[in-house]
C-alpha cells in the first residue's frame, strides 16, 4: 500500500501541511491571509479544525463550549477557505470532530486527518474508510466491481502508523486497540 494525497505519493515526496487549526482565533480574514501565507513559504497544503462545540463536548461544559465557539467557522466559510486554497494552489484540509462536518469535508479535501482522539471512534472512522476504499476502486478502474468494504480494510493505515512506533508489535497493538479501544 502507499499512501497518497491528491497527487502527491508520499513514499517518493514531503508534503509539507501547514497546520491552521484554530491559528485563526475565529477571524476569517486572518484564516485567508494564513492559507496565502502558507503557499508563499512553500507548504503543499492547509489544515484546519472543523469543530462544531455543541458536537464535541457536554452542555454543561459552558465555559468550554464559550472557548471552542470564538473559534468555529461555518460550513459556509470552510468552503471558501477551501476556494483561496484552491486559488493559492495549495492542498485543503481540515480534521472533522463529528459525523456531520465529515460528510460536509468530504467534497472538499482529498484526504481526511483523524484527531488522534478518535483513533478508535468507529463511527467517525468507517465512513471516511468508506470513502478510501471507494477512491480506490476508482482509481483502479473497477467501478463495475464494487468491493465491500470492511472496517478491517482501514486498519492497514492504522498499523502501519503504529508500526512506526512499535515495530513488529504494531498489528499486536492495532488488535489490542480494537478489542479494548478505551
């Protein structure tokens, strides 16, 4: 397996990603002059956050929900971040935290990155593996033979990811991630 995002094969060349996340401080303008900034120094691509508080953490946490809402950006505004990107000729990302702004992301950026949080929330995971595993039959010109996906497939990334850390242990770690995810 290699992996690859948009054109890039990442076994042959760097992809430089300039991490945004909430750099921005909730001000647009400032998100767009980062994304220009970020080409101009020589980065393939942007990351940001797509958080939407009221899905990431309890409605008892106020002063949380305050913090994270300073940051937010609607679906509105990710899409034209995606649009100066696009203009700058640089990659966008952006790592969703619930299953709605996956789907919203899901047009707009040619790969996905998972919170390390949710390294093991299946939910959030299966349908962005869904979207792998269906890029891939394209791209191999089976579009007649649909696969049926597994959420197995996915942890091909995964232990290799923990392969790096662990070695030879990774498919062990991988296995024991699945069973007790916790």
């Amino acid at each position: 397996y290699y992996m690859r995002i948009a054109e890039c094969y990442l076994e042959r060349e760097v992809l430089v990603i300039a991490e945004i996340g909430n750099n921005h401080e909730g001000d647009f303008a400032l998100a767009e002059d980062l994304v220009g900034l970020a080409a101009r120094a020589g980065a393939g691509a942007v990351k940001f956050q797509t958080i939407v508080p009221e899905r990431l953490v309890g409605a008892d946490q106020t002063d949380r929900l305050q913090q994270l809402g300073r940051f937010r950006f609607s679906y509105e505004q990710f899409t034209r971040l995606s649009q100066v990107a696009a203009r700058e000729k640089i990659l966008f990302l952006s790592t969703p935290f619930d299953l709605e702004s996956a789907r919203f992301l899901a047009p707009l950026v040619p790969a996905f990155k998972i919170a390390s949080g949710d390294n093991t929330f299946y939910p959030l995971l299966e349908p962005v593996a869904r979207r792998i595993a269906q890029e891939n039959v394209e791209a191999s010109g089976e579009n007649r033979k649909r696969k049926r996906f597994k959420l197995d497939d996915f942890g091909v990334l995964h232990v290799r990811a923990l392969q790096r850390t662990y070695g030879d242990k990774g498919p062990e770690m991988f296995n024991l991630l699945k069973k007790e995810p916790q």
